[in-house]
C-alpha cells in the first residue's frame, strides 16, 4: 500500500479504482442550496433526517455537527440534546441515488464502464488506462480533483480487486494504490465490508485487523460462519473477494437514451395560437422517434425556455403507452392554459424519460375506418386532466379469495402492486352486492342443500343448487371468531340465478347458528 506513481499497468492486471463520496446526501443538499464548504448555513450544525417508527433519525450530518458529537443514525431527540442548535432538512433517498447514477455516466472518463457502490460510492474499471492520465497517482488526483470541482469530496483508491479498493477509500490513506504482492493486513476488519453485527462478533474474537484472520484455521473460522450465507455476513467469502479468490460480479451503469426533441425558433414567440403550433410539431417529431423504436410514452415533459432565461415546464402522465401526436398535444394544451410566456419563448423542448414497448400496427387503408372513437386510455387522460388524478379510478385484482376483498380500486397512473390469476373452476356471477344481504334459509339438513330462501320480501323456490364452495378466513388478516362461509349456486322456479352463503357452522364455536346471506347475481 503505497502513495507513489507506479508505470502503466499491463492489461493483463486488472485495475479497479473505487471512489467514496462520504459525504454525499450533505454535498447534493449544500449544492441544492447554491452553497460552498463552509459557506453560509454550511458552516452550522446540519443534518438530514428521514421519518422512522420511532420518530425522525439523522440519515446524513455534516463536519460541524460531527464535531459537535452528533453521528449518522442517532434520533433527532438525542442529537439536539447534544447540539440544541442543529438545524435539519428532510433527506432525499431517491434524489441521492438518482445523483448516484448521474456521477456514475460521468465517471466513465476515467475507464470504459462503472457500477454503483450504494449508498455513497462508486467503481470504476481502469484497467489498461492509467497510461492515458500520466500514471496511476496522477488519475486518483485528477478523480479527486473533477469531484472536488463539481462539489463533491471523494476519495479515490486503486486496486486490483473491487474489495480491496473499497478497503483503501474506506479506511486506507488519500488516494491510496494497492500493488501486485502488497497486501492489506494492517486494516481494521469493517474494511471487508461486513456487516456491524458480524465486525463486532469479530472483535469480541480478538480479530480486529485483517492480518488476524490468517492467524485462525479457515475451518474454525468456516464453522463458526457456516449458517451465514450473506458475503456481508460471512469474513471468509469477503476475504476471498478482497484477495481475488472468487469472483464479485458488478453491475455496469449504462446510459439510457431519452427520446427527446426540440425547436429552436428563429424569432420568440408570445401568442399561444403559435405556441399549439410548435406544440403539435414536437408531438409529431416525438412519435416518429417513438414509432422508429417501437416505444410507447407513459411520461412527457414540456420544456419552454422564455428570453429572460426562465424554464417552465409541464408534465404529463398517461394511463397507457401512447404516441398519438394529436392526443398529447390536446392534453398539453389544457397544461398551457395558464401559461405567462412574458417577452416570448425561443426554446421548446419535450422528451419521454418512462416508455413502454408498443408494437407496430397497420394502420387501416379504408377512409371510413381512418374516424375512430375515443379509447378507454385516452378517455381516463381527458378526465385525469379535467378532474385530477385523484378523482378517477380502476379496479385490479387483489390477492385474495374472499370476494368482497379480490379487487381494490387504484389510480389510473398507479402500478398494480399485487395481482392473482383467475381460477378457472370457482365460477364468479356477474354482479357482486355491495354488502351481502341477508336471508332466511329452509333446507332439509343443518349441512344439507337450501330448498327455499326468502330475500327483500320474496319467497323464492330453489329449482337447482350447486356447491359448496369452503372458502375459509383469512387468519392473518382477520379476527379468530371469524367464522368460514360455504358458497353455493343456486336457481329459482323463474330461472334466475343467484350467488349465497352460509356463514359458519353448527357447533363451530365460533357464534350461534349459521347465518346466510347473498352476496352475487348471475346474467
């Protein structure tokens, strides 16, 4: 482990550079703010807090707030009892990875592809490529030196193994290189990227350093481990990963293609007659590119660059994948109503970031087929825009066999989270009450078929009854005094059909005598 320039690397040895940005949730807020380090509110105790069960935690503090002794992970309470004049701001996960991803494209200058090391880090193949930047120390300090210039603090480290540059960013010097026959002995054990249950296991062992590890049997350390399966659970899979022995796959970021189009106007326009032109030109752009690439868009955002330098923008949101030129324009147009373009727009920009597949389809030769109705999809666009995303809803399916609870309502815009498929041989009637009705019941036995039912005032004859269907309560969900229903389909003399239910049953323990109800009606 040595900070000195070394010559180019062969290709034959592999080089992964890792790059820690420990501070980065603090950095993206202080850039968000327009601030530098040590500038203004930076300067003061800050930390980022994320709502927990118990009450808000510290997810991210800044250097004046660690040396005022408040640490990562602390609650909120704690920390102001030891800084009363910390200040906190809302941390952002996902804005933190999206970052994460964004550094991620750009720092594949320094090597041909890079992967994330979340939450705080990031690696690098430079293998074969140190040559270009003047050696390998001259790359870590141009790497430390283009974050530092962006705003971000990093610490770059140079390895021949992901592991063993994690090691070196985390707990090893300033941009620190690892060579061939060096080793990393003298390095605590949290720099195998264990666990903090497992690191204290280890020390209360007497193992702090990675160099005692090799002082133990792998046997014992193997059936001491043995239940562990998760590498970050286990020091010995770890250690082989340090060292090479078994390979760590990585998972490359790559860079999505946005589609994406735009019109730069010769003269600024103000008067929204014009502006629906352009719109409609960039819809029609926009599906020819989403066409080329048999890509449907679900999300579209509208960007209008005004003289004065100001961006406005509208987004939009679709229920199903669409490149209708003239629907996205309609939808758009309603999003411009309130528009103030002031001394008038000179850059109109709209791209799809979320598409769907959506194949190719002939469209019909016939002019009388060329006037179609309006889809269900763009009916659910129109009233979304209308009325709010919130006022319009669609049913799913929703995992479970009692009837009233397999479907649950949703937004138009919203994923199905939890699904089930249809079963073929429990047959479902057409219409479902919205609270079962009760009924009183004659049959022959107490477990026996209904013979005759009387519902909202009607005597009906059971001609036909099929069934039962046990359908038994959900006891994760439900009470243990919730009693089963059997199911049963029925037909009267008239031929109507219906759908009812015994709750429960004689000597069950669990209530009285069985109740019946009727929950469904056949076509």
């Amino acid at each position: 482990m040595t900070d000195r320039s070394s010559p180019p690397s062969r290709p034959s040895q592999r080089r992964i550079m890792a790059i820690w940005l420990p501070r980065l949730a603090i950095d993206r807020w202080r850039l968000a703010e327009g601030l530098r380090p040590g500038q203004g509110s930076d300067a003061a105790p800050l930390a980022l807090i994320a709502e927990t069960a118990h009450g808000p935690r510290l997810a991210a503090v800044n250097d004046a707030a660690r040396q005022a002794g408040v640490r990562s992970d602390m609650l909120l309470a704690d920390a102001r009892a030891l800084c009363p004049e910390l200040a906190v701001a809302p941390a952002d996960p996902a804005g933190d990875r999206a970052a994460l991803e964004a550094l991620a494209l750009w720092a594949q200058r320094w090597g041909p592809w890079s992967a994330l090391d979340q939450p705080d880090g990031l690696v690098v193949d430079v293998t074969g490529v140190a040559h270009l930047f003047g050696g390998e120390a001259t790359m870590l300090a141009d790497a430390a030196r283009c974050f530092a210039a962006r705003g971000y603090a990093a610490r770059p480290a140079l390895a021949p193994t992901a592991g063993a540059a994690w090691a070196l960013a985390h707990h090893g010097p300033e941009r620190a290189i690892l060579h061939p026959g060096e080793s990393l002995d003298v390095l605590p054990v949290a720099a195998l990227r264990l666990d903090p249950g497992t690191v204290l296991v280890l020390r209360r062992l007497g193992l702090k350093r990675i160099g005692d590890l090799s002082g133990v049997a792998r046997e014992a350390l193997a059936r001491r481990f043995r239940n562990h399966k998760a590498p970050a659970a286990n020091p010995l899979i770890r250690l082989d990963q340090l060292l090479g022995r078994v390979p760590e796959p990585l998972l490359p970021v790559l860079p999505v293609d946005v589609p994406l189009v735009q019109r730069r106007l010769m003269e600024p326009i103000r008067h929204r007659s014009l502006l629906d032109r352009v719109l409609a030109d960039l819809c029609a752009d926009l599906t020819r590119v989403l066409e080329a690439r048999a890509l449907g868009a679900r999300r579209l955002e509208l960007a209008l660059w005004k003289v004065d330098g100001e961006v406005l923008q509208r987004r939009l949101e679709l229920a199903a994948a669409s490149r209708d030129p003239a629907h996205i324009a309609a939808l758009f147009g309603r999003k411009l109503d309130d528009l103030d373009a002031g001394f008038g727009i000179e850059l109109a920009r709209l791209r799809a970031p979320w598409t769907e597949p959506l194949a190719l389809a002939q469209r019909d030769l016939e002019a009388a087929a060329e006037v179609h109705g309006t889809s269900l999809a763009a009916c659910i666009d129109r009233l979304a825009i209308r009325l709010g995303p919130e006022a319009v809803r669609r049913p799913v399916p929703r995992a479970s066999h009692v009837p009233e609870r397999a479907q649950q309502w949703i937004g138009p815009l919203e994923p199905e989270r939890v699904s089930q498929s249809d079963l073929p041989f429990h047959t479902r009637p057409l219409k479902l009450l919205d609270r079962p009705e009760p009924i009183a019941v004659l049959y022959a036995s107490p477990d026996g078929l209904p013979r005759r039912f009387r519902w909202r005032g009607a005597v009906h004859e059971i001609a036909r009854a099929e069934g039962p269907e046990r359908i038994a309560p959900e006891w994760w969900r439900e009470r243990s005094t919730v009693r089963l229903r059997d199911y049963y389909r029925i037909e009267d003399g008239a031929g109507r059909r219906y759908w009812i239910y015994r709750s429960g049953l004689v000597d069950d323990g669990r209530g009285g005598a069985p109740e019946w109800f009727l929950q469904g009606l056949y076509a």
